[in-house]
C-alpha cells in the first residue's frame, strides 16, 4: 500500500509527529500517550513483541529499539538487511543470533512466507503479486524446500514456530480446499517430527481470511501442532469483525500468535490501517479475552501504519497505542 503522508524525520518528537496526522489519527495517537489506567502488578501473561522490520531494516537497531526503547523480551523475525528471513546466508544468520542475544532478545516466530504464492492447478488469483512479498518470492515448486529451511532456521534462533499461509485467495476455493488442507496437513505433520509449532496466518489475501474460515480450517487440520496465528487487523480489513464476532468461533487452545494492528473503513468501503487503538477492531476486548482465556504465547505488533511519515516513528506510535490500549483491558505487560 502507498501512502501520500509527507515523510518527517526520525528524530523528531511525537508531538511533532502527531500534528502532520489527520484529525482521526491524531486522536488515536493523543488519546495513546495519556496517563493510562493503573495496570495490575504482575507479569505482562503474553509475549509482548513486534515484527523487526515494522521498524527498520537495520536489524541491530530494531533490536536495541524493541529491548532498550520498548522494554521488551520478544521479537519476531520476517525480513532484515533488505532480506527475507529465509534468504539469509549462514554468516547473516549467525551474525542476527549475535545481536540478538546482545540485547537480551528471545525470538517468538519465523515469520515465513510459507505457502504464500499461486495453489498450482488453480486459476491464478488476483492477489498473485500484487502483494508486500517482505523481500521473498518462492513459488509453489519450491515450499517443500522453503519448509524444510524454516525449520532450520527455527532451530538456528531457537524459536519452535514458523508462520505460513494458505495461498492466495482465490474466486471460489472449494474445488481446491481439501487438497490445500492436505498440503497444510502434510507440512504440519512434517514440522510435529522437530517438535515445532506450524502457524497459519488468517490473511485477506489468502484462502483463510476471517474467524470462520480460521475455525473450519482448524477444524479439519486436528494435528494440534497445526494453530492460528490470529490477526484481527487482518480480518477487520476483509469486513469482518474478528471480535466479539470471528473471535468466538476459535478454539481458544488453538491460537498459537496474534499479531496487532488496527483498521480504519474509508468511504469508498475500501480500508486504512491505523495505530493500535485508532480504529474499528475492539482491541480492549479482545485482549481481555485472550487474558481470560489463557493466552500466553505472543501479541505481536505488526504495525502496517505508516501515518507517522516512517517505519520507525509509525511503530513508536503504534506501541504507545498497544501498551495503552492493553492497560484499559487490564492486562498488565
């Protein structure tokens, strides 16, 4: 997505950020940096985290963002160096594990690109390409290879998960669901042999987009190594609402991630992504209900907002908004 928001420097502060916004944004953004609600004592019960290159590709300066700015423990790896993760060589992936345990950092997830492409066989999908591939692009003939390399590279940043999709969406999956769901099985079953978690984003580009297609997809892949990386940004921005609504239907024991960003509805029905708190998706109570219902693997923030004029100053923003927004549901992190 392309945005026409005047770019301001890195350096400068929120309030300076803040008044290049329009109305609605700057809101968000105020209504995040006020005194927040008392949180309980205790530790944060997720894995409180954001994807690195949401910030920057300067992998060695998202980390020192995430540990020293953010205070966080957590990071999820997708692209760095203007690299996909899984296109690394074992210098790079060394030297990332370096920086890594330099700023006291765990690692939730290979964020992969993972059954990202065309359903071979299938009509090509208007979402072929015209999708941020985060510097990857394999084809089908090559996930069986791009698998076995993420499991690798979960063992090498000793993380037990690795993100995937279900193919670009297409007009009318159903002559082709039960094989993608063998397909999804097989990689599952492929990944339970190393003890690994296999995570299958909902994402509206792909086949599995909403709550309810999440629930029948985890319906008939029982393999419980097989779990939901649960994005309500992601199904929000389809029409949805993934919460109370798309958010009941789930196994709760099956959400393995969430990732967390926010959506605004424009007038041509078309969506905007906004910073955490700034948009439709009822994040207070979806935070609640995960706390409730023991949730304790990662929140993610995958910013995608990009109204702050950078990567960097969007995700600052987009994190105020999250740990606030998290302070108003009672969880404390």
């Amino acid at each position: 997505m392309k945005f026409t928001r005047r770019r301001v420097l890195a350096g400068l502060g929120l309030a300076g950020v803040q008044s290049m916004m329009p109305p609605l944004i700057r809101k968000a953004a105020a209504s995040s940096s006020a005194t927040a609600p008392t949180q309980a004592s205790g530790e944060c019960p997720f894995r409180l985290a954001v994807i690195n290159d949401e910030i920057t590709q300067d992998f060695e300066k998202a980390c020192q963002i995430v540990s020293g700015d953010f205070g966080l423990h957590w990071i999820e790896l997708r692209s760095m160096w203007n690299k996909n993760v899984t296109e690394l060589n074992p210098r790079e992936v060394e030297n990332a594990k370096k920086i890594i345990a330099e700023h006291k950092l765990r690692v939730t997830d290979i964020a992969s690109p993972l059954f990202k492409t065309d359903w071979p066989g299938a009509p090509r999908s208007s979402q072929s390409e015209s999708r941020d591939q985060f510097h990857a692009d394999f084809d089908a003939g090559a996930q069986d290879k791009l698998l076995e390399h993420c499991i690798s590279l979960a063992k090498s940043f000793d993380t037990d998960r690795i993100r995937c999709f279900d193919f670009w969406r297409l007009d009318d999956q159903k002559p082709y669901r039960s094989a993608i769901n063998a397909k999804l099985r097989q990689a599952a079953e492929r990944c339970a042999k190393d003890d690994l978690i296999l995570l299958l984003e909902n994402e509206m580009a792909c086949n599995t987009a909403t709550g309810e297609e999440s629930a029948a997809v985890l319906q008939a892949i029982p393999n419980k190594n097989f779990m939901l990386n649960w994005d309500p940004g992601n199904a929000a921005a389809l029409g949805s609402t993934p919460y109370p609504d798309g958010y009941q239907m789930l196994p709760k024991d099956r959400i393995g991630h969430c990732h967390c960003k926010d959506v605004v509805r424009k007038p041509d029905h078309k969506y905007d992504w906004a910073p955490v708190g700034g948009g439709i998706v009822d994040w207070v109570g979806q935070f609640r209900a995960l706390q409730r219902d023991g949730f304790h693997y990662a929140a993610s923030l995958e910013t995608h907002w990009r109204g702050a004029g950078s990567p960097e100053a969007s995700t600052r923003i987009s994190m105020d908004g999250l740990k606030k927004t998290l302070a108003k549901a009672g969880v404390s992190c």
